[in-house]
C-alpha cells in the first residue's frame, strides 16, 4: 500500500510512477479528493470536540463560582454541548465512511517502480542483464519438448489427471515424483545453507493474508477459494511467510530475516487459456520452493541482488542455461517496486522462459501487513522491506532438465547434483 503522506506530498511524482505501469489506468485525484473531505471532517470534528471539552470546563467552573445549576446560563451551556454532541455523531460515521473508501482506493494501487526501474509498456522491454551456461546448452538435434519425452519414460501422467481434476494438472509416476521430490530437498538444502530458515506454512490462507500481499482484492480471480470458509488455496508461499510477522513488531537486531519455504501452489491462471496448454509450464498445482525476506530499508537494495544470486545458484549447480532481465515498469507484478526474472533455456522451443521472479516490494507489503521494526534507542517504528523470489519453481525446473539433459537414446541424464537425491544416474 502507498502510504498516504506520499500522495499528498508529491501527487505528481506519484501519478508519474503510477502512468509508467500503464499510462491512464491509475488516477490518484479521486483519492486525493476524498482525503480533503476527510481532513475537513477531522478538522470540524477536532474543533467541535475542543469547544465541547471547554463548555464541560467552563460549566464546572461558573458552578464552583456560584451560578445555579438549574439556571438559565448553565441550561444555555448544556443545550450547547449537547447540540455539540449530536454534530460529533452525526460526523464520525461520515469520518469513517471517508476513511474505509480512501482505504479501498490505495488498496487498488500498485507499488511505484523504482526509480532505476526502466520505463517499458511490457515484457517485450524487459532489459537483459546477463546469460549464464551458453556452454551447457544441449548440442544434439531433434530434443522432444518435455510433456513428450515424460509421457515416453513414463514419468508424467497428463491424461489421466484430466480424469481424477481436469485439464492443467499433472501426475508424476514413479522416477518423475522421485525427480521432484530430489528437486524439492536439493532446493531447500541449498538454500538453508546459504542462511534462510526453512518454514512449512500452512497453504489455506485468510482473506488478511491475501490482501497483505497484494493478491487481494484486484486478483481474487487467480486464487481458488473455499466456498464454506474464509479460507483460499495458497498461490504461492510467499502469502502465508510474509503474514507470519503481520501486525508485529521486529527488533532491528534481528533484521534481517530470511525464511525459505517448500509447498504446493494453487493459481486459476485466469486470462491465460491458450497459453502453454500442454506440459508444466502453466498448471493449476505446482510446487515451489520460495525464498523470502524481512529487511532493513537501508539494506533492501543490496538484500534484492544477493536474493537473486541464491535463486541463480540452484540454477548453476543443476547445469541449467539461462538469462536474467530486469522487468521494465510495464511488466512489473503488482506489489513490485523492482524486479528481476530468471529465464531457462528450454531446447525444443529454442527460447528461455521464466523459472523465477524475485522482487523487491520495499515497504508495500509490510504498509499493507502492518510489519513494523524498532531500532533500540529510537522513538517510533518503521515498515520493514520484504522481498521475495522463486528458489525454484518445480515442474518448470523439471521440464528444463527433461529437456536441456534429454540423451539421443531416449534416456534423460540426470544433475550431478541430484544424483545422491535420485540413487540413479538417468531416467
């Protein structure tokens, strides 16, 4: 959530971040407005309060002097507070009416791109910053696209699963659920030995949650909900871990946090029918490992750079080409305020695609969660940074090893890495 002060400051540099998103979808005036009335209404209803609590004053003190407490000048002060009074209610659900709608509007307000954010109407300006494993790139010919080369080993049951749930859902059999649950255990092994906590949350998530991240209210349409609860599937583990610390306060002695966190991801991929219909780049459950931090400001910047080295590390010990664009601000995601994509190569469709976005989302989230910190010998709190990025996703992974170390036998090789996982050298 924007903080309100800042809109009220610099509406223009505001309204100016906001246009290099999607240039007229956001307008702040009406917020602006609406934060008017209300200040006028605070303003009346501060003075009105001021002079009720001088006539309660004065009336004790005329009494104390001498005046009659049934007589004319005290009944006139009475029948003054009292209209006060009224005026006071009357006010206060007009107050409060004001406050819940400029609530709702910053609500439907994206993060500000950074500043070192390039301008870009969509992924098509994304900027490429560096490749890595051009060297690791498969040289033979005629690679079957994953979904091909799984259902041949037998590994990976789509038609079945359409059976059992429906379309964009898969079932691995016998060495592919070996091959995630490898993935899953290196993931998490690896980065709790570059420091992050490992936490297993839960995956049905409030309402509260949701919208502290951001999914919520503007993406209720990806997430499935349950009917009967105020409960909804977890699109990824970055809701749940970020809401562990919601409506708390940090000690700036134990910043930073970093939590790591496997589970099970749950997305409607609601506007996306017709892409990637086929394989595990686009299902409705996959499994991810996520990696999540609760920063000091002053660090966020630097905090963002080392998160995105620990994602590229899982991506260099498995062998796996690929490139990292940072997001221009057309293609930032809605909490974002910078961004950077890791792409893997994927052979059969000679292009890379996206295997993990890490983000930076300064003090939105924590504005929106109530995540505050205070340093020792400090008055007041501050919103911490939280960041996040994919450690990585599963089945995306999956697909670029069925693809990048497919054999010209019809075998797939599997990761030195993985192979003390796996107990097995191919698939």
């Amino acid at each position: 959530m924007l903080d309100i002060k800042l809109l009220r400051e610099n509406p223009t540099l505001v309204q100016e971040r906001l246009d290099a998103r999607k240039a007229g979808e956001y307008d702040i005036q009406p917020i602006l407005d609406l934060d008017i009335q209300q200040r006028t209404l605070e303003g009346d209803r501060s003075q009105l309060q001021a002079r009720s609590n001088e006539i309660g004053k004065l009336i004790g003190q005329k009494i104390k002097g001498g005046a009659d407490p049934k007589g004319e000048e005290i009944a006139t002060l009475k029948a003054e507070g009292n209209e006060i009074k009224q005026k006071l209610a009357d006010l206060e659900p007009q107050e409060k009416e004001l406050k819940a709608q400029i609530y709702n509007l910053l609500l439907a307000l994206p993060n500000l791109p950074d500043q070192s954010t390039s301008v870009g109407t969509n992924e098509t300006e994304n900027v490429e910053v560096r490749r890595w494993g051009e060297e690791h790139k498969p040289t033979n010919e005629n690679i079957l696209p994953h979904w091909e080369i799984g259902e041949q080993l037998g590994i990976l049951e789509f038609a079945r699963s359409v059976k059992v749930a429906q379309s964009r859902f898969v079932s691995l059999v016998g060495a592919g659920a070996a091959l995630e649950r490898a993935l899953i255990n290196f993931m998490l092994d690896q980065q709790i030995a570059a420091g992050y906590v490992e936490v297993m949350p839960p995956v049905l998530i409030n309402s509260d949650s949701l919208t502290g991240t951001g999914q919520l209210p503007k993406f209720a349409e990806e997430s499935f909900r349950c009917a009967d609860d105020d409960l909804w599937l977890t699109p990824t583990a970055e809701v749940p871990v970020t809401n562990l610390y919601r409506d708390e306060i940090l000690e700036a002695e134990n910043l930073p946090i970093y939590h790591c966190a496997y589970t099970p991801c749950f997305r409607r991929e609601a506007g996306s029918y017709g892409k990637d219909t086929r394989g595990l780049i686009r299902l409705h459950q996959f499994n991810k490992v996520e990696l999540v931090k609760f920063v000091h400001p002053e660090t966020s910047a630097a905090e963002h750079e080392k998160l995105v080295a620990n994602a590229e590390a899982i991506l260099q010990a498995l062998k796996l080409p690929y490139r990292v664009l940072e997001l221009c601000s057309g293609d930032l995601g809605f909490s974002a305020g910078k961004c950077y994509d890791l792409e893997v190569w994927l052979p059969s469709a000679d292009t890379y695609r996206e295997i993990s976005s890490c983000s930076n989302f300064y003090d939105f989230q924590a504005r929106r969660a109530g995540i505050r910190f205070k340093e020792a010998g400090k008055k007041g709190t501050q919103f911490v940074h939280t960041l996040n990025g994919s450690g990585l996703a599963i089945g995306r992974t999956m697909a670029a090893i069925l693809e990048n170390y497919q054999q010209p036998n019809g075998t797939v090789a599997v990761p030195e890495v993985l192979r003390p996982y796996l107990k097995r050298d191919f698939l």
